[in-house]
C-alpha cells in the first residue's frame, strides 16, 4: 500500500520518515494525483453552461464526483451533496442558513460537546451572539466520554440544534452519535455531525444516522486541500435559504427580485473548485478499492500496539486510552514535559506528529492542560512505523526528564 504514495518515495532527504500527523492531513495516492493532472491536461474547463464538448465533459465528471460522494455517503438524492471548500466551510454553510431562515431565535439552544473542534463550536457561537440563543456544553465523564446523562438533561423544546463529531480530533474517542441523533429528534432538534476524523476510517451512512447534517474534508480521507462535502437532507435544504450569491446559484436575475436555482446548486455560488471536487471523488473511489473494512482492521492493529506501548512508558498519560472506544488517534500528555518539546525532538528523529491544543482549547481547558502529543495512523503505516515512534518517543523523554 504503501508504494501507492509518492510522498514516501520522493523524499530523498529524509526517506525513513515516519508519518503520523494523519488527522491533520492524509499523504494523497498516486490514482489521485493522476486524476489532477488528467483534469487539467485534458478536461479543463468551467462547468455547468458551455456548449462546446470540454465544457461537457468538464461538467459530466463534476456532476459524476457528486454521485460518487452521493454513494459514499449512502444519501438518498446526489442533490443533497453540496461542495465545499472544507468541514469547517459545511459547518459554517449550516449555521449560516439556519440564522438566515430565522429557525434559530433568541432563547432557543444550541448543544455541542467539549472535545469539539473549534470549527464545530465557534460558527454556532457567532450564531448565538447574532440571535440572543444560548449555546450548551455537553460535559465529558471521568473516563472522557461524552457524558449521555447530563446531556438528556439537557435536552429540551428550546433545543433547536445538537452539534457533535464522530471522533474527537483530540481525544481520538467515538461519540455514540446514533445514541446522540436519536435523543436529539425526539426533542424535536435538528443535527449536524462532524465527519471529518470519521470518513477515512468507518463506513457513513446519512440515512441510518438519521441525522440533518453531515460535514467533512477532503483532505483527511486522501484526497486534496481545499475540498470538502456539506450533506443535508434535501427536504431542509429545500426550506433553507441560500448564503451566498452569485452565479450558478440563481434561476433568474433582475433588478427587482432574483430567483435561486434547484439543489444543489442553490448553495455552490460561483465557479467551483471543478479539479478539487473530480479528484476528492477519485480518492472516495480509492478508499472504497482497499475497504474501509480492511482499512479499519489494519488501523485497529497499529492503534493497539501503539497505544499498549504508550502506556508502558512512565510517566506518559494516554488520554483515553482505558477507553474501548478509541479510534485512529491518541493523544498523551508528560507532566513537566512540554508538548512542543517532544514534538520537536521526535521530528528530529524522523517522526512526524502533532502538537498543540488541536483546536480544541474548550477541551484543554477543561482537562487543565495546555496541549497534548497527538499520533494518528492511515492505511500506508506500518507496525515499524508504531515500533520506530514508540521508541523515539522513549528516547524523546529520557532527554527531557
């Protein structure tokens, strides 16, 4: 698998390196990279309007990407997929249009949980100050689960929307996200689930979810920078006014009134990223190729080995790592060893992780930490990789205790 990514054989400098900064983004495979290049040397032109045969085909393999996400998805309509330049652009979209459709009003509510990415807490906080609603925290048990009990408490008519990930980006832990959803439409509440630590992993169905939303990044599941999918049910979206205008998002323009387009093009204002949205289709295609039931199982595996060995080194806290419900990240944290510092002693010793707050300061905050070491594997790792980084991160810390 791993000779499908020229990442790994290009890097002449550095050709031991060991990758596991996957959450924050993915290597791309060559069947991606190709499709790029393929795009722009032979189909290159704008979409939707041109008569002449490029423009077709251009909008046939535009159009073909939105049924593949369609698929991947298991949505019922490819008219529910809108392209987006990233999660944290579908996320906005959402809390945008429900401001905009005046469903959101002054003491009305809105639930997030405490590991959420900031791109999952801050759009509907800027929602909360336009409106006067009020947003709710959903706290975390000892073992940092999501705490179910406090949040059925929570729940009420003033619940408008429940705003939850599948995996912390973190903590790396699964939220019960049906368990969630279902609790959520009983009081009448609309759902938007963050994806996007999910779609490269597990198998996503809208439809069984039951959920209103659902938002994710191209670039976490192989695919390019920049691209992203916002799914919406189509009978909300149909009832939810445009964000942005321009063109390709109207019917008909005159001075007096405009009339907007059909889904989906009545929320992709203006020319879209066309290569983006063809080669994330194309790295859904590549995902599907391996399995995502292969792929989990091989993740499974490195994660256990990864974490068993975190654990045995003294001193080092493995958040969450008691928990059953891990996912394909883990977090630690050294008291009286800065996060930075192990980070940067591991890069020098070819070992490329994450360190930080991750975006999440809300869920530092509350754990009375600064920052964390974060690890996440892909389907190209190996059990050397996991060998090669436990053992730097053990030479790591004998240097800085």
């Amino acid at each position: 698998m791993r000779t499908d990514f020229p990442f790994f054989d290009s890097r002449t400098d550095d050709p031991n390196l060991v990758y596991l900064d996957n959450a924050a983004t993915t290597q791309k495979p060559r069947c991606v990279l190709e499709a790029l290049q393929n795009y722009y040397c032979r189909t290159n032109a704008n979409v939707h309007r041109g008569a002449h045969r490029t423009s077709r085909l251009a909008t046939e393999s535009h159009e073909e990407a939105r049924r593949c996400v369609s698929q991947f998805l298991h949505a019922a309509s490819e008219k529910e997929v809108l392209f987006t330049s990233g999660c944290t652009d579908g996320i906005n979209l959402a809390a945008q249009v429900l401001s905009l459709s005046g469903r959101i009003r002054e003491g009305d509510e809105i639930i997030v949980s405490t590991d959420a990415h900031h791109s999952n807490i801050v759009p509907w906080q800027m929602l909360c100050e336009r409106v006067g609603s009020k947003l709710r925290v959903v706290p975390l048990t000892p073992d940092l689960s999501f705490d179910m009990t406090a949040y059925a408490d929570m729940l009420s008519s003033r619940t408008k929307v429940v705003a939850v990930p599948v995996v912390s980006n973190a903590l790396g832990l699964r939220l019960p996200v049906e368990e969630i959803t279902r609790a959520a439409k009983e009081a009448g509440a609309l759902v938007l689930i963050d994806g996007a630590q999910a779609v490269a992993h597990d198998v996503v169905d809208v439809q069984a979810l039951g959920c209103d939303f659902f938002a994710f990044s191209g670039h976490k599941v192989y695919g390019p920078t920049g691209t992203g999918v916002l799914w919406g049910k189509g009978e909300l979206l149909e009832s939810l006014p445009p964000w942005k205008g321009g063109g390709e998002m109207i019917s008909q323009v005159t001075f007096p009134k405009t009339t907007y387009n059909k889904l989906p093009f009545k929320y992709e204002a203006g020319t879209p990223n066309i290569a983006g949205n063809i080669v994330l289709a194309e790295a859904l295609r590549f995902v599907q190729r391996v399995g995502l039931s292969s792929i989990r199982e091989h993740e499974e595996k490195l994660m256990r080995q990864l974490v068993g060995g975190l654990r045995e080194l003294p001193g080092v806290h493995v958040l969450g790592g008691d928990n059953p419900h891990l996912s394909s990240l883990v977090s630690i944290h050294v008291p009286n060893v800065h996060h930075y510092d192990l980070g940067t002693l591991l890069d020098q010793m070819n070992i490329a992780v994450r360190t930080g707050h991750h975006c999440c300061q809300p869920l530092m905050q509350a754990l009375g930490i600064t920052g964390t070491t974060r690890y996440s594997v892909a389907v190209y790792n190996t059990s050397e990789d996991i060998h090669r980084a436990l053992n730097a991160t053990r030479r790591a810390l004998d240097m800085l205790r």
